[in-house]
C-alpha cells in the first residue's frame, strides 16, 4: 500500500470523481439523519432515497461543469478550496432547481444541510490526502532538520517552502530570534527560541543539520557570532536574499544559497548622501576607464541611477565591454547615450578622438595593472600603463576642460614595495601635482584632480577569495604566503559608493582614504572558509604556506609614515595630507620614463632596472621586497 502511494504521483480524475460522488450521497444521507433528529422510520417516510440520488446527481452535474475534479490534490490550495465552493454552491442552485419542477421530491432544508456536509467533507479529504502524499512519500528518508533564524515576512515564506517542496525532505523544527516580544509565540506550527539563551538547548536536542538566515536585520557582528556558533556544532549555514533582491519578485528554495565569506567580512550598510551625486552626476557626460573590471563595472552600475546624459565605457577587453552592455541594457530602457570604446589608455591619439568626438565632463579612472606579482615581473607594462595611460588620460583632461578626474588608487601606493604600488603612486603624485601647478597659474581652473585611496576588495577577479574556493574545491592544499600576512577587505559596492561621494565632495588635489575597518589574517580567513565549505582542516583539507610573492608585503598600509588625516562630513572618508612635490620635478622624470620606455632594452631586454630607477627618485619611500629590484635599494 505504501509502496503504492509513494510511487503514484497523481491521483486519476475519475477516483476523484467517484469519491466527490459517494461524498455527495453521504452528505445528503446525513442531511436526512439530522434533519429527522436520527430518526430511521421518518427516513422512508420521506423517501431519502430519492432525495439522496437527486443531491448525487446534481452534484456530477456540478462537478463536470466547474471541473473541481482537475486540481492536483496533493498540491491543494486555495485555489482548489474556492472551486470546491463553487461547486457546492452549484449543486445546491441545481438540488433547488430539481426540487422545485418535482414538487418537493427533496425538501429545500435538507439540500441545505447536505450542502455545508459536502463542503465540509470535500475540503477535509482533499486536505487529507495531500498530507497522507507528504507523509507517505518521505517514510524510508530521514528528514533533514532545519533551523531558521528570523521569525519575521522572509522567515514564514522560508518555512512555508521547505514544507511544500517534497523533493527537498527538510523539516523546519523551530525558530530562533533575538527579538523578546516573538520568542516563546508559535509560528506556522513551531515554536520562536531566543537565539542567545536557547541555541544550545535547540541544537542539543534536536541536532539539526542546518540554519538558515532570514532576515537583513541583522549586524554584521551579530551574523558573525551566529556563525561561529553554528560552526562549533557542525552545522551548515544558509541564508536568503532580502525581499528587494527576490528574482523575477519571486522568492523560490533555489534562492536559499549557503553563506559565503564575503557575506562576513562585508561591513554594516554605509548610508550616503547620494542626493549631491545625483546633483552633480544627473545630465553629465561621464566617462569610466576600466568600465569591464571590478570596480569599472560598478561605478557603471551606480552611475546608470543617476540618469547621466552619456555614459562612455573604455576599456581594452572588447569582451568584457560586450558582457557590460549587454548587462545594463538587460535592466530596461537605457535613458542615456550608452558608448562602448574599445580602446587601450596608452594610446594617445586614440584618446584625443575619444575627448573630441564626446567631450566627458567627468572622468572616473580605474584602468590599471593591478596583480602584484605579476607586474613585478612586466614592469614595462605596469609602468606603461598606469603612468603613462594616466598621464595621457589627465593630460587630456586638462586640454578638453573636463569637470572632474576622480582616480581609482590603492592602499599598496602607501610606503610602496612592488612595481604595482609604486606605479600607482606616481600616479597619485602626477594627477595631483598637475592640480597644484593648475591652482597656481589658473585662479579658476576647470578640471579638478581628485585621488582615492582604499584596499582589498571582496570578489574582484584576482584576489585572494576566488582562488581559495577554487582551490577547496579541488580539495586543496590552500596555499597562503605567510602565517602573518593581514589584508584590508571592503565590498566592490561599499567602494564604489564612497568613490562617488569623495569625488562630489572634492576640491581638487585631495587624496581621500576610505575606512577600510579592522585588517583581516588571511590563514584566518583560509580556516573559516574551510568551515563554511564543512570541511576539517588537516583532515579533509590542508593549508601550506609558499613565501611570499616578489612585491608583497605582509601589512598593508593606508597611509605613509609621517602622515596624518583630515576628517569630512563623511565619517569613513578622510583626506591624507601627503608630501607635496612640485609639478616641474614630476614632469621632468615623466619625461625620463616616458623616452626610457620607447627603447628597444626597455621592452625586451634589461632596461625595466633603469625604469624603476626613475620611480625610485620620484618616490623615495620605494623600497622593493623579495624582488629583482631590491639590488637598486643598497
């Protein structure tokens, strides 16, 4: 029999019909037995027979015109629950109908009665069967037991979920919740815990094997302590998106995913007053360089709110100009002039068609070799780039009277030990420079340099998380470089919103840096990650360390030595005060670099020790480490 059921996945309309028949006749039979007080001989006084086979047929009528046999019962619902009533009500419309041309052959009363003990009895069944199907089907499995963390709107629909997906054979055993007016109440059948005095007694006695957070309102800090404490019991941890970020405004159980590290080590939500962008930004011609990148493809996403009159996307990788496009026009109608500009910042004239062809009153510049080692290893390139194509994209700026360049720096520009960090400190030094010399010959110069500076951040292609879960999942070994190396950690969002508000808030020449919070161990952040991944470490997967990389340093800095912050209106932006060089100075050694660059020894042979020479002399705190170029530092 329970074979039977397990394997049979829709009941066959004519069963259902058959029994909604019998249903019919009962509930007219009943009606008699209560309309005569159980009285047997009245029974055929008033020929029940008659009356029962007239409700009967009435109500195959019914059934055959308002179809209540086409639901699947085990997926009842309202919907189901309202046809039924139709079809109650239509048996009786047709009882009083046959009644009235036969001359009473079913007294009005007893239709009556019949029609509430169908509907009673044809809504009772169909809810029956639906959880004799739930039941039936899950009795060889052993339900796996889940917790939810929220007992609010997202927690209910969390739960109401997991119990009608029969293929996921979970059982929601409790919630537990923080707020003191919802705990000890019953929700959807279970019962609200406190999350901070119940959670051992709730894991103890029930041993579940998984939590699922749903709520936003909820700390970082508070997300991180439950956590951990899930991680000391052994169980896995999910959350679910917030009602806004729902796909298609459908929240459905493929959208409950398994937490992620970045999910921790994002920070609290920074409100912005993102009023003065709008105001600033709405109606502009804006152009983004490295609009295909991490960062590049985030200003692209926020600057699109802002209603831009253009909006030019540069960058060198035609494919990730192709994916960017396609993804902001996928969100609607485009209100602005999109243009895509397939094109390399090294490459002046190119540029200068670009500047003339669009003339951009804001430039946000984010185009830059970024990967430590590997441009201590291409030098040439690194210098090229992010000097160089700054240089001509600042340049430029200058000569098409653009607004505003807002430049995209690094925390590793700070007390530099790789080619990298040095090249995007004579970056900031040029742009801002160029800003000095500006304020001193023009009294109202129209473009206005602006520099931030921040750290890591959270899944930009690269960085450090990406190639751990990589390496989990092919059961490791996880490689870091140092026991002791600690990194900054920020959300591409997080940065790119603060991106926005210190280039509203700049004068020109300022060097803003971000709150970047507390560093980050980095074999701490290895060891949680193999937690969340529910793997042992050193007994399902290893850490090894390599040493580190030629460039790396083991502390990241946000300031130099011997620098100090101004604080703004902005409680995570400050302003650095930073050694001022003079323009000319800095003009004479990008000329060096520049006529070093075209020789044929700079670009394959051994002139990269003479190019970084000259980035030595402009920045005097250049000390390389665990590279070729540390000879240059004796």
């Amino acid at each position: 029999m329970i074979k039977r059921i397990k394997t049979l996945n829709v009941l066959p309309r004519w069963i259902i019909v058959l029994i909604d028949l019998v249903v019919y006749a009962l509930a007219a039979l009943v009606a008699y037995l209560l309309r005569l007080n159980f009285d047997i001989d009245a029974l055929y006084q008033f020929n029940f027979f008659r009356g029962v086979i007239i409700f009967t047929t009435a109500g195959l009528m019914s059934s055959l015109i308002t179809r209540s046999f086409a639901g699947i019962i085990r997926y009842t619902g309202v919907q189901d629950t309202l046809r039924v009533l139709y079809a109650s009500l239509l048996t009786l419309g047709i009882s009083f109908c046959i009644n009235y041309l036969s001359e009473n052959a079913m007294p009005y009363s007893i239709a009556l009665i019949a029609f509430f003990v169908a509907l009673v009895i044809l809504t009772s069944y169909r809810l029956l069967v639906k959880e004799l199907f739930a039941f039936y089907r899950t009795i060889p499995k052993v339900k796996k037991k889940i917790v939810i963390f929220g007992a609010g709107q997202s927690g209910m629909i969390t739960k109401q979920l997991l119990d009608n997906d029969t293929s996921s054979n979970v059982k929601v055993i409790g919630f537990l919740e923080d707020n003191p007016r919802k705990i000890g109440n019953i929700l959807g059948g279970v019962r609200i815990y406190s999350a901070r005095n119940d959670f051992e007694k709730v894991i103890i006695k029930n041993h579940p094997s998984e939590l699922i957070i749903a709520t936003t309102q909820m700390s970082l800090e508070r997300k991180n302590e439950l956590v951990d404490q899930c991680l000391e019991f052994g169980i896995k941890v999910s959350s679910v998106p917030s009602v806004d970020q729902w796909i298609g405004g459908q929240f459905g159980i493929d959208q409950i995913k398994e937490i992620r590290i970045e999910d921790l080590l994002g920070r609290n939500t920074i409100n912005l007053s993102n009023k003065y962008v709008s105001q600033e930004l709405s109606g502009k011609c804006i152009l983004i360089t490295g609009a295909a990148g991490s960062i590049g493809a985030e200003l692209v996403r926020q600057i699109s709110k802002y209603k831009p009159s253009k909006l030019i996307l540069l960058d060198q990788s035609e494919t990730g100009l192709f994916e960017m496009e396609n993804e902001i026009r996928r969100y609607g109608t485009v209100s602005y002039e999109l243009i895509c500009f397939v094109a390399d910042i090294t490459n002046r004239e190119r540029l200068t068609y670009l500047f003339r062809q669009y003339s951009p009153e804001f430039i946000f510049h984010a185009a830059a070799y970024k990967h430590v080692p590997m441009m201590e290893s291409n030098a040439h390139e690194a210098i090229h780039c992010n000097l160089i194509g700054t240089k001509n994209l600042a340049d430029l700026a200058v000569e098409f009277e653009v607004k505003k360049f807002v430049m995209i720096s690094t925390d590793k520009a700070v007390n530099p030990t790789s080619v990298m960090g040095a090249t995007k400190r004579a970056a900031e030094i040029y742009v801002q420079s160029l800003n000095n010399f500006l304020n001193e010959v023009e009294a109202e110069h129209p473009t206005r340099f602006i520099t931030t500076r921040f750290g890591n951040v959270l899944g930009s292609s690269g960085s450090v998380i990406p190639i751990f879960q990589k390496q989990i999942q092919q059961g490791g070994p996880i490689t870091v470089t140092h026991p002791d190396i600690t990194r900054y950690f920020m959300t591409i969002p997080e940065a790119c919103s603060l991106v926005l508000e210190a280039g509203v808030m700049g004068n020109g020449g300022e060097i803003f840096v971000f709150d970047m919070g507390k560093s980050v161990k980095i074999v701490d952040l290895a060891k949680r990650m193999i937690q969340l991944s529910g793997l042992k470490e050193g007994l399902d997967i290893n850490i090894v360390f390599s040493g580190l990389r030629p460039g790396e340093k083991l502390f990241e800095e946000l300031l130099e030595d011997g620098e100090n912050t101004l604080s703004t209106h902005h409680p995570k932006i400050m302003i650095a005060k930073v050694r001022a060089v003079e323009f000319a100075e800095v003009k004479r050694i990008y000329a060096e670099i520049e006529n070093a660059l075209g020789t044929v020894d700079a670009k394959i042979g051994d002139g990269e020790m003479q190019l970084v020479k000259f980035l030595k002399i402009l920045i005097t705190e250049y000390k390389s480490k665990e590279s070729k170029f540390s000879m240059l530092d004796r």
